[in-house]
C-alpha cells in the first residue's frame, strides 16, 4: 500500500507531525512501513510559459520555443513532440544540476540557441507520464512564473510504501489509513467538498437497471458524460506513484485514483454497450452458472469484484459502478470454482469500503472540477444489514491486555476507530463497522486497544505460569504411541514414514476402497499419489519391495499414521510387515534362513501391542489378504484389525519372498497402567488334558467355558496339539494344557482332580465334550 503526504493532508491535517514520526506511528499501530522515499526537485528548475513554438529549420523533429520565466524570456530547444504554445511546462535553467552529471548549460543545436531544458517528469525524478515534457496546471498549487518546482509541496512529496496485513484490506486506501491516523492522533478528519456539475438530464432518463433480487453485491451506479474531462497533472502523478498510470486513458486513471483514495471498488462501461430499448438503455445485473454476480449489455461487461474489462479511450459517456462484496464469501467461491481472476480481485477479497455512496459521491465531485457531466440520481441496490454486536467485558480486556486500561479509555479509543459503544456497567455492547470484517471476538478488539496505546507502553511483567494437570486424551494417546514405538523396535521392526497420499490404481487393483470421487485430491504432489491412503500397508509393501531392489531380502517395518475412509474421515492404524527370514545367517543355522512363519509374527505383534485373541476371517475384503494364513485381532471381544500372510500373487507383484502384513486400530490399543498384584509362592502344577471335539467346533467356544469357571486356581491354558485320523471321523483330538497354581498352599492330587473335573463336566455341559478314550 503506498501513501503520500501530501495526499494525506487533503483529508486530515498533519501540518504539525513529521513524515518521520508518521512513519513511527504507522509502525506503532500495526503497519509496518517498508520504504520512505523523498522526491525533491533539483534547484533552478522553474516555472515557464510556451510564448511561442515554430519548427527548427534544420531538424524535423526539434522546435524552437520562446518561455517566459516571469522575470526574463529564454529560447530553448526542444525536441519532444507534446509541447505547444500556452502550456506551463518545468524548465531547467543554465547552471541547473538534474543529476548524474546533468548540468545544463547554454547550448546550439543545429545552429540554434538553447538557454535550458524544458523537463519531462522523469528528468525531474517524478513518475513517468508520457514520452514528452510534463505539461503543468494548477492542481500543483499556484502556476507563478519563475517559482522553483521545489517550492510546491505536492510535488516535492514523501510516499510511504506500508506492508499491510492480509485481514486488513480496509486499509488498501488513503481513507483507511486517514481512519488510523485520526484515531491515534485524536485528529478530526477534513470535509470533502460536495459540488458536482449535474447535467440537465436524470439517470433515469437514460439509463434502466434490472438487477436479480439474490445477488450478493452491494451496487450503486452514476451516470457520467466524460466529453470535457481532462486530468490534471497532479492526479496523473499520483496514479503514477502507485504504478497504474495508463497514458491517454484519463477516465482508467480517475477510477483508480478514486478506488485508492476511498477505497471504493469503481468501474465503468461505455454506454454504447448497453442494450438499446425504445427509450432507454438497459443493463442487467444477475448471476452466472457459477453463482457470481455478472453485469450484462450486449455482451458480459464483467465480473463483479473478480475481474473488468479494460476501458476503452475513444468511449465518452459511461455508468460508473460501486461496488462492495463480502470478502470472505468471494474468496471462498473463487477458490471453490478455480476462477481466473483480475486485479480487482485482489481489494475485494480482502475486504473493499463498504461504504459505496461514498466513493461514488467522491468521483462524482472530482470529476465535475475537470469539466464532466453528471448525470442527476443514482441507482441503487444495496441490502441493509445488521452490524455484528459483541458484549465485551472490560474486565476480561484488561486481563488480556494484562494493565489496568480505565473503561473511559477503552471507550475513546473504540470509537475513534468507528466502532459503535454502548456502557452497560462493567459490560460494552459493541457494534462493528462493516469495513472491519476481521473483527470478531474480544480478542481482535483487545487487539485494536492495544495497537493505539501501543504495545511500548505496555509495562512489562515477569511470566507466571500456573501448574494445571494436562493429562488428556492427546497425551496419553503421545505415551501410548511411543510406548508402541519402543515394543515394536524391540520386536525387531523399524519405523517408518509414508506419505499420507497413495496410488489410486493401485488401492483398486488390490480392491481396497478409495475416497470418493468428489473428495479427491484437486492437485496431486505426483501421479502416483494422486488419493489419500484408506490403508498404510500399501505403502510399506511398497517400501519393503524398494529395500529388496537395493539388495536388502529381509525387513520388518511398522508405522503408527493416519488413513481415511469414503468419506475422508481419518482415524489411526498401527500397520506391520515382515518379509523374508526371520533370524541372521550364523554358525548355528549354517546359513540356511528359515522365512518368517505365521504365528512367529504373531508373537512378535502380541509383544508388541499387548493381548489379543485370533480368529479365523470370515469375509476378505481385500487382495493381499491370504486366504488359509489369515485372522482377525481381537481385543475385548471386538475386531480391531488383522493379522495375515501377503497373498502370494501380491508377492509376485512385488517381488517379494514371504510375506506377513498386520493392521490395527491404534484407538483399539489398550494403555492401561499395569498394576503389580501379588504372586503365589507355591509350586505350579502342569496338566494335559486331552479331549474329543467335532472339528466345526472352535477352539474360542472351549476358551469361552474354561474361563466362565472363574477358577483361581487355573493360572494358563494352552491349545498344545491337534490330531485327527480315519478312526476319529468328523472328530478331532485337542490337547489342551493347563498350569495350576493355588494362592495360599501347594496344590494336592485331590485338588488339582477337583479343578480338572470341574472343567470337565463345564465342558461336557456346555458344548457336550469329553475325554478322549
């Protein structure tokens, strides 16, 4: 955002404050100021006046002028193609240093005597404007032949360039950063002058307007015959500074000049492109397919506050539009629609003046002083609405704040800065002024009290920390990962860490589910990680098969990460895999490896993760799941994962030797602190117990009955064999193995035949089992 001073004084009088120490306010409210630049004009440069102009005799391109320097009359030599009798022009005198070097002195050109340069405003160390000389007028201040240039204030200017904040785009204009200045300094703003050259005829008269009833703008419009209007040099200049200057485009210029100024987004479209009815010219204001609002005549003549047309020079009477857009709105339906979008763009979705008559008002008067029309009324179609109110309490500021801040103080402040103040004891009902939609909360209002006192003056205090208990459910789950973490490098596994992105064709190649497709990634890192993972195992297989390429046969990687469903909701798994051997080549195994087998990488996933009961897969959802090598992890009675062999066709896919795969619910994972109890010192028994079962039966169902008998003295059962032969039928032989242990004495025979009976019987009840004879 670029300021200047003199642009500053025309709305608040800062005679008495240096640029230095605006400088150090802007920096002290919030605006950090990047850059001060200082214009001065080099000494002996003067006002003159074109007398007269004919063409040099001997060049085609050179002219021959007579100047009037208000004390004497000079001949000069010039070469630029825009210069005329009449015009008041900048002239450099003999002896003037423009720089560089650049000392003019008295000079013949092609014969011809030269008694100084008449400037362009690049050689006076101003904006370029044209290719010619710099043409001035009285916007400057009064033309007085032979006064030097350095004498006038707006040109001699200070331009302040302020690194301005995303949310506040109220201040993307002299207006908004008047606001602050008069805010901080308890300066009263200047009144702008309210005269304005109407035409004879109404806007009504010309122009009609049909305008959809649920667009989202806020617009007003004026009609504007520009046949007499020329711009002066110091608007030129201006506009120039902020570096969108577009040469022989004065009605471009003054809109942008304007939008600077009050921060009003204005734009104009030639009356010529206007549909032509039978008495008037009409225009339409209404929604496109996307939802933006669009202005139509014979053709699109824009998007509302995402992107206009250019401005053509050769159109003399145009509708002048204002207007306004909530910024958090536009910005997300741009975003939505990945809409190619013009530099309008850039002040709307950070928030526009809102205060449209205001602008337009504004351009109005300026335009009227340099010989344009105005058309009389306005069309107008803005909706009114409520502003936010926030009930803020003084005592809560100030405990933000940390200082005792007195409530009358507090009050000043807020409505120097335009907010609405209402004293309800110890509470204040605040109204927000529309162009400071970032305001929200206490917080953002604590913030704007803080930035006019400034934060200097805030005194200092040591930090007190209060000691509260923390444990939540992130902590724990932190403990309870990276408790995991250490049982699973201690089984042997290392960790790793994927991207939570995959390959779309390859989750469906293997038949897992993908997000949906109105979910998806809008623009992928890489084609092969073009969705969000529902799984982590395809990225460890993948990982397992670029260790194999560079030489490693044996891994065992796990990785505790995020997926995503259908929906893209997330959760967390702890995922393993093992290929390859299980143990290193050695003396004791004469380097003959032994893979890795099922129930050995059970082992080490129940060391890892705590107790867990395996059951066989009824349903396989997916392609890497082994059909015969497979089981579903159950904690509590419920399935929280699986354990299988990598399908043997996925091996092949990868090049892989055999292959084991596990995926658990981290949620699922218990994390209980373990509690010491106290152990029996007494001698344990061991007995086998060998019973006739139907092989339909489960094993699950015979655990189910031994642990309903809630005998004490059963401290482990373990399935030990499996037998089954012709004789056996659709029977089968299970041997069973139990440790018996009692509390408080060693065990007998006739306890230990009590316990075994009892289980028995169970058995025999329950499930109608028995010994095998």
């Amino acid at each position: 955002m670029i300021i200047t001073r003199s642009w500053l004084e025309e709305f608040i009088d800062i005679s008495k404050i240096s640029t230095d120490e605006i400088c150090k306010t802007l920096n002290s409210i919030g605006f950090e100021v990047d850059s001060l630049e200082k214009i001065t004009i080099a000494p002996k440069v003067v006002v003159g006046k074109v007398l007269e102009k004919e063409k040099h005799p001997d060049a085609d391109k050179l002219n021959i002028c007579q100047v009037d320097l208000g004390t004497h009359q000079v001949q000069i030599v010039c070469g630029a193609k825009n210069v005329e009798a009449g015009q008041f022009v900048p002239v450099a005198t003999v002896g003037c240093d423009l720089g560089n070097d650049f000392i003019i002195k008295e000079a013949k050109l092609r014969g011809v005597e030269s008694n100084g340069m008449i400037c362009s405003a690049t050689e006076l160390g101003l904006p370029k404007l044209n290719d010619g000389i710099l043409e001035l007028d009285t916007s400057i201040g009064e033309l007085i032949l032979g006064k030097e240039l350095k004498e006038y204030s707006k040109l001699s200017d200070d331009i302040i360039e302020i690194g301005l904040t995303a949310n506040r785009g109220d201040c993307l204009s002299i207006n908004g950063i008047v606001r602050e200045l008069s805010a901080f300094y308890a300066i009263a703003l200047i009144e702008c002058d309210k005269k304005i050259n109407y035409n004879k005829l109404g806007i009504g008269q010309l122009l009609e307007i049909e305008c959809d009833s649920h667009i989202d703008s806020s617009l007003s419009f004026k009609v504007i015959d520009f046949s007499n209007f020329k711009l002066n040099v110091l608007y030129k200049l201006r506009t120039a500074i902020i570096g969108k200057y577009q040469d022989n485009n004065d009605v471009k210029n003054i809109l942008t000049y304007v939008t600077h100024t009050t921060g009003v987004i204005l734009n104009a479209y030639p009356k010529e492109k206007t549909i032509k009815g039978d008495n008037l010219n009409i225009m339409y204001v209404k929604k496109d397919e996307l939802g933006f609002d669009n202005t139509y005549g014979v053709e699109q003549l824009s998007k509302i506050c995402v992107e206009h047309n250019d401005i053509k020079t050769n159109d003399t009477n145009f509708i002048i539009e204002a207007s306004y857009i909530n910024p958090e709105l536009i910005s997300k339906k741009v975003f939505d629609a990945k809409m190619k979008t013009g530099e309008v763009y850039y002040r709307a979705s950070r928030g526009s003046e809102p205060n449209i008559d205001y602008g337009i008002d504004y351009l109005s008067n300026l335009v009227s002083k340099f010989g344009a029309s105005v058309y009389g009324g306005t069309e107008t179609f803005i909706e009114d609405k409520e502003k936010l109110t926030l009930d803020v309490s003084v005592n809560k500021i100030n405990s933000i704040i940390g200082q005792e801040i007195p409530k009358i103080e507090i009050e000043k402040i807020l409505i120097s800065l335009g907010f609405e103040v209402k004293d309800i004891g110890s509470i204040l009902v605040i109204k927000i002024p529309y162009y400071r939609h970032d305001i929200k909360n206490i917080a953002d209002v604590t913030e704007e009290i803080v930035r006019i006192i400034g934060i200097d003056n805030i005194i200092a205090k040591p930090l007190q920390i209060d000691e509260v208990n923390r444990v939540n459910k992130t902590s724990n789950d932190l403990i309870k990962k990276n408790r995991l973490r250490h049982k699973a490098i201690e089984n042997g596994f290392y960790e790793t860490l994927t991207y939570v992105f995959c390959s779309k064709e390859n989750l469906e190649k293997y038949s897992f589910k993908t997000v949906k497709e109105e979910l998806e990634l809008i623009n992928p890192i890489v084609k092969e990680l073009n969705t969000y993972r529902t799984t982590i195992l395809l990225n460890l297989v993948e990982a397992c098969a670029n260790n194999f390429k560079v030489g490693s046969r044996s891994t065992a990687f796990f990785e505790i990460g995020t997926i995503f469903d259908e929906n893209r909701a997330e959760s967390k798994k702890i995922s393993f895999i093992q290929t390859g051997s299980c143990e290193l080549e050695d003396f004791s195994n004469a380097g003959k490896l032994k893979n890795i087998d099922f129930f050995s990488f059970s082992k080490k996933i129940l060391n890892t993760i705590g107790k867990f009961d395996l059951e066989p897969m009824t349903e396989i959802s997916n392609s890497f799941v082994h059909p015969f090598q497979n089981a579903n992890v159950l904690i509590d009675g419920k399935v929280v994962g699986f354990i299988c062999k990598l399908h043997p066709s996925v091996c092949a896919d990868f090049d892989l030797n055999d292959t084991f795969i596990a995926e658990i619910d981290f949620e699922a994972i218990q994390n209980d602190i373990v509690k010491t109890t106290s152990y029996s010192k007494f001698q344990s028994s061991k007995k086998d117990l060998t019973i006739i079962t139907p092989k339909t039966l489960e094993y699950k169902e015979i655990k189910k009955v031994i642990n309903s008998l809630n005998d004490t003295n059963i401290k482990q059962f373990n399935l030990i064999d499996i037998y089954n032969d012709e004789k056996l039928g659709e029977n089968e032989s299970l041997t069973i193995r139990f440790v018996l242990q009692n509390d408080e004495k060693t065990m007998e025979e006739e306890d230990i035949t009590t316990t075994m009976n009892s289980i028995l019987d169970a058995l025999n009840k329950e499930l109608s089992i028995g010994l095998r004879q």
